[in-house]
C-alpha cells in the first residue's frame, strides 16, 4: 500500500536532508522493514534537491522517497512517499515516520 504525508519543520532543509539520510540516525525513524540491510545509505536522487530514497533487498515491496523544500522562516517542508506492502495503516505509518524523523533533527540541532 502506497501513502503520502507532509510535514514542516522547524529547521533548515539542509539539516533535515542531511539528518535523513544519515545511515546512523535511519533506524531512528525509517520503518523496520526499510532499517534490515543495515547502514545502507539512501540512494540520493538529486543533492540539489534534497530528493532521496531508501529500499531494501530484504523487503523489496517497501520503500521510503523524501524530498525537503525550504519553507517560511527559515524552516523546511518534508513530503514522504512511503510503499509499504501488507501495512494496513499505510498513512498512520507515513504520519508516524515523519514524527519520528522531526524527532532526530531535533535532537540532532540540540546535540550540534
């Protein structure tokens, strides 16, 4: 099942990009099935975009595409395009991980 969400964030599109597809922070937020090949780096589709995605060998029907857009003050806005076969709640998933990436950037501006 395919679902979308959107979410903005308080902090600039470099640093939620760069805290997204950092291989140590993914199983912070990435779904479980998208977090078992472990430390595998997102494929960056377009680093001037801010357009990535995440796949695996062991769940080939998952994936996880994010692309980061600046926003008002200084903020970011955050679209997740999350596959997630036999998820019932594909949507609630999709809210859920991009509650949990908010999390890691914040921690991540906290702790730099």
């Amino acid at each position: 099942m395919a679902a979308r969400a959107e979410r903005g964030m308080s902090a600039p599109p470099e640093v939620v990009f760069n805290t997204a597809t950092d291989p140590d922070r993914a199983s912070a937020w990435l779904p479980e099935p998208l977090r078992t090949d472990g430390g595998r780096r997102p494929e960056v589709l377009s680093a001037g975009e801010m357009h990535a995605r995440w796949s695996s060998d062991s769940a080939p029907d998952w994936s996880a595409e994010i692309r980061v857009e600046p926003a008002d003050a200084g903020g970011a806005r955050v679209r997740l395009d999350l596959a997630a076969a036999g998820e019932r709640d594909a949507d609630g998933l999709a809210d859920e991980t991009l509650a949990n990436l908010a999390r890691e950037v914040a921690d991540n501006l906290t702790a730099g």
